[in-house]
C-alpha cells in the first residue's frame, strides 16, 4: 500500500470517526431533550394533580363539617 493510500485510508477513518461522534452527539441532545420535556410534563401533571386532590379535599371536608352539624343539632332534640 502506497503512503498515498494510507494517507486517504486514514483520512476516511478519520471522516468516519467524526461523522460517528456527530451522530452520537445528536443522540444524546435529542434524549436530554426528552428527557427535559418528559420532566416539565410531569410537573405539570403532578401540580394539576395537585389542585384536583385540594380541591376534591376541601369539598369533602366542606360536607363532612356539614354532616357534623347536623348530627350535633339532631343530637340535642334527642
């Protein structure tokens, strides 16, 4: 094999090579991504989850003190 042929041999693995790491270093941005979006997206479902189980608390507290009530005023015509 000539040095010219080693020369360009070398340079195509070094073309390669590169190409591979480019790729590689798309890869890991588009996971980092999603893995950014997944997280804002679970924060966000975990705060709206959030406002529903508040929510749905203080209806049910609301009715028990409701409830509460009036079994105490049934309690004193008894």
């Amino acid at each position: 094999m000539s040095d010219k042929s080693k020369k360009e041999s070398n340079d195509n693995m070094v073309s390669l090579a590169e190409k591979m790491a480019e790729n590689a270093q798309g890869l890991v941005a588009d996971f980092f991504e999603s893995i950014l979006r997944f997280m804002k997206d679970a924060a966000r479902w975990y705060e709206d989850a959030s406002k529903r189980i508040r929510e749905y608390l203080r209806r049910f507290f609301f009715a028990l003190l409701r409830f509460m009530s009036a079994l105490a005023k049934q309690s004193l015509f008894s």
